[in-house]
C-alpha cells in the first residue's frame, strides 16, 4: 500500500459526504435553532401557499447545497513545515499553523463514522479552541499517517517531499482493557456521584412531566403520599438497595461506553490511546507533551490492584474536556513501565518524603468540620437530635481530615516532584523540573507566625499544590526550581 503524500493538497475522503452534510446542519441548527422555533411557534403568519414541510425542504436543499460546496473547497496540506488548511466559497479562509506549535492531534469515530469507514481529525494548538481545526472525513491510512507525523514532528525537517512522508513505527501494547476489567473498574467507580447525577436528572423529569400532565399527576399524588408514610423500614431498605443496583448499572453502563476496546500502544516516543463503543476516540500522546503524570487508587481499586492513570497536556480546555487523557485499569507494572519511559527512569521514589505539618489538620478541620457544624446552632436548641448529628459531623470529619493530612507530603530529586495526597483515595502527582512554569509562595498571617508555607507549583497543564511545609523548605524548593527552569536547555514541549 503507497504512503500519502502529505504535500499535496487533500479533500476530505467523498465518502463520508454524509458526515459532512450532517455536521454542517448540527452547525446551522445550533446557530439557527430561535428562528426554527419562531417558523414552528408562528406557522399561522407563513402564507396559505407555504407549509412547514415545504420550508423545511427549502432548508435541507440549501443545507445540502452548502455541504457540497463547503466540500469541494475544502484542501488540507504540509508546506514548509506548516499545516495549512483552506476552506470556504464566499470568504475564502486559510488557517496556517506552524508544526512546533501543534499540541495534540486526535481522531474520532462515530456511529455514523464507523459505517462509512472513515474518521475525523482535530488539531489543538493550547491556544485555539479547535472549532476551525477539524477535518470531518478522512481515510484510517491517511488519519495514522497524518497524525503521527504531525505529533512526531519536531520543526527540523526539511522541505523535501519524501521527508513528509510518514512511517508507521513498531507498536508495543502496553495495556489492554478485556470485559472482566472493564466489569471490575465499572465496580471501583464512584457510585455516589452516578447515584446524585440519576437523582438530579431523574427530578428533572419529574418536575416536566407535572407540569405537562398537572391533573393527572394531583390524581396520583395523594397515594404516593399515603403509600410512603404507610411504608415499612423494609420498604426503604428495598428503596435504598434498588437505588445502588440502578447506580451500579449506570456506572457499569458508563464505564463500558466510555472504555470499551481500550487501547494502550507505545509508539517510538509516544502512547496511543483508543476507546469508546459508540463514539471511539484516539489520542496520540507524544512523550514531550505531557506536563504533568497523575494516578490514583482507592479502597476497592486496591481490592482488584488497579490503579487509574491521567495524562495531563498543554491543551486548551475546550480540547482537553474531549481527549481520552486517562488510563483506567493499570496494574502496579503497567505505572512503573509508564513512569519509567516518561521520565527515562530519573524516579525520586527512594527519596526522603517530607509531610505537611500537623497544623494543616487544624485548617482543614475548622474549614469542613466546624464551620459546618457551627452553622446550624440554632437548630441544637430545639431538636437534641442535631447535637447528635453536629457531633457525629466532627468525628467524621476529623478522621477525613486526619487522613488527607497523613497522605499529603511531597518528594523530590532536583529532576522530578512526587506529590502525595488525598483522603478516602490516594492521588500521585509527578513532574519534571524543568516543565515549571511558575512557582506561587504563599503564606498567611497564621502561618508566618509558626514558620510554615505552602507552595503551587505551575505547569503548562495546571498546577501542585505541596500545603503546609516548613518555611526554609518552601524557600530552597521553590528557588531551585526557578533555578533550573532557567538554566535547562531542555524543550518542555
């Protein structure tokens, strides 16, 4: 099979025309849809010769006479080490994006996608927000080709035209999700926050449906009402337990969707991350571009041995939210192979772990235990039950507050920053040196007195936070990471 020649200027691949057709009218519904309304809500002021079918036609043709001329002018190409992408038919439009300046290319599959055998692309330069930067419709040999040599491209090639020609590298799988783990990380999930999204959607309904159907809901109101205040214990308890089995489902449902057939390869330089049943997604991550490493356990993952994995990129929020950026399911190896190969295997594991002092459980007690606690005081003088309840709050909080205390500390090798944290979870951040951008100091009135200080420490993908350490330590930390940002000759990206 010939490579593409990425020179040349490319349409999008004619048989995913529908593709295009249907998100240039998810584009014009967006941006038309009151005037849709107002035509539907107002048909009585169309004249008697003009229906709603025919005004929609008339749409669909223009709709479709759009598409095709949005198709035929539109050309994507390399030209000296640019990625230049022309479109439009009335205004003419030329998007140049200098190839260092490429954050992350990524490419999706949906439904309709999979059907007509072709995928579309989108370019992230962590300072667009990549609406213009998306090509709908190409072929899976031209995706992989244009998409690993427009990630892999480090600014130093030559112009010549066999240069632009990519090669598909050896792949090395690193981790592969089969259906008993996705069925176990489903489990590991937080079924809390599944539960309270059901139940804020689910009273959503609710509140539509009465207001729709008003009478009829008054009818049955005045049985639900009798049916609950008759009802047992053992009526709520098998309330209770349908609602965390509907949860469960739910999560299970998500995870499956979300992770389905997940992917991770090692190409030269760069990870490869494929997922999704209906709507797949792949992500290349080249080594470079990656900030900032996170994963992340907790008390059922750690029944199973699993841990989840988050790359964190310099890319624009827009992008980022879209970006299978995650790694769920990893075992204790897959972290330590990826590490490894991120950070060439300069790891501060064996270093000194310094905590946060004692005096942050003070702080993070009187935030989330007292204060709340406090609050309703009035109630403790009418109903002795609150006491009890404001009492529980504090032990309850206390030990959550114990426990994030006792997890938070940092380590350091001058090259890399570990940083613990977390309470009922435990979260591990890790960064190199030399891709700080900034570095906050900070201190109250509070902490000067007792000679303690917290630091944020800044990257291209967000921040760490290292709370409440000593005041000489924030100091030496903080100047040496200045230091060697500017110092380092390293690329951060």
């Amino acid at each position: 099979m010939s490579k593409p020649d990425l020179t040349k200027p490319t349409r999008q691949e004619l048989r995913g025309f529908l593709v295009i057709l249907v998100f240039e009218v998810q584009k014009k519904i967006r941006a038309f849809w009151p005037i849709l309304i107002l035509i539907f809500a107002q048909k009585n002021l169309l004249p008697s010769s003009i229906t709603i079918p025919m005004v929609l036609g008339i749409l669909l043709l223009l709709l479709i006479v759009h598409a095709i001329l949005f198709y035929l002018n539109f050309y994507f190409y390399i030209d000296d080490n640019q990625f230049i992408i022309k479109k439009g038919y009335i205004r003419k439009k030329v998007l140049s994006i200098p190839l260092e300046r490429i954050q992350s290319v990524n490419t999706k599959q949906n439904l309709l996608q999979r059907l007509l055998n072709v995928y579309s692309l989108e370019v992230d330069t962590a300072g667009s927000a990549g609406k213009e930067l998306k090509i709908y419709s190409l072929s899976g040999s031209y995706t992989d080709h244009l998409t690993q040599f427009l990630q892999s491209h480090k600014g130093n090639a030559d112009d010549h035209k066999s240069d632009l020609i990519s090669n598909i590298n050896e792949e090395v799988e690193i981790l592969k999700l089969s259906h008993t783990d996705l069925l176990r990380i489903g489990i590991s999930q937080n079924h809390l926050k599944t539960g309270l999204i059901i139940l804020a959607f689910g009273s959503q309904i609710v509140g539509q449906i009465q207001d729709l159907f008003e009478e009829e809901t008054d009818a049955y109101s005045d049985s639900f009402q009798n049916i609950f205040s008759n009802s047992s214990i053992l009526f709520y308890a098998g309330l209770a337990i349908f609602a965390i089995v509907v949860s469960i489902l739910a999560t299970l449902l998500f995870t499956v969707v979300k992770y389905y057939d997940f992917k991770l390869i090692k190409i030269e330089q760069s990870y490869r991350i494929t997922a999704g049943l209906f709507n797949k997604r792949k992500v290349l991550l080249p080594f470079s571009k990656v900030q900032q490493l996170n994963w992340e356990t907790g008390p059922i993952k750690k029944m199973f041995g699993i841990f989840k994995i988050s790359f964190k990129q310099a890319v624009s929020k827009q992008i980022q939210q879209k970006q299978v950026v995650d790694a769920p399911g990893c075992l204790k190896q897959n972290i330590e192979i990826i590490r490894d190969e991120l950070f060439n295997g300069d790891l501060p594991d064996n270093s000194e772990k310094i905590y946060s002092h004692r005096r942050y459980f003070n702080l993070l007690w009187l935030l989330m235990g007292w204060l709340p606690a406090v609050i309703p005081i009035a109630l403790y003088i009418f109903e002795p039950l609150w006491i009890i309840a404001g009492g529980s709050w504090l032990i309850l909080s206390g030990l959550y507050c114990w426990k994030m205390v006792s997890k938070s500390y940092f380590q350091f090798n001058k090259s890399q920053l570990i940083v613990g944290k977390g309470a009922i979870n435990t979260v591990w951040q890790q960064s190199e040196s030399f891709k700080t951008q900034s570095v906050d100091f900070r201190q109250s009135f509070f902490q000067k007195r007792r000679g303690l200080a917290s630091l944020r420490v800044n990257n291209a993908s967000g921040h760490i936070d290292i709370p409440y350490i000593q005041e000489d330590v924030a100091n030496k930390l903080m100047n040496y990471l200045l230091y060697h940002v500017e110092t380092s000759n390293k690329k951060w990206m």
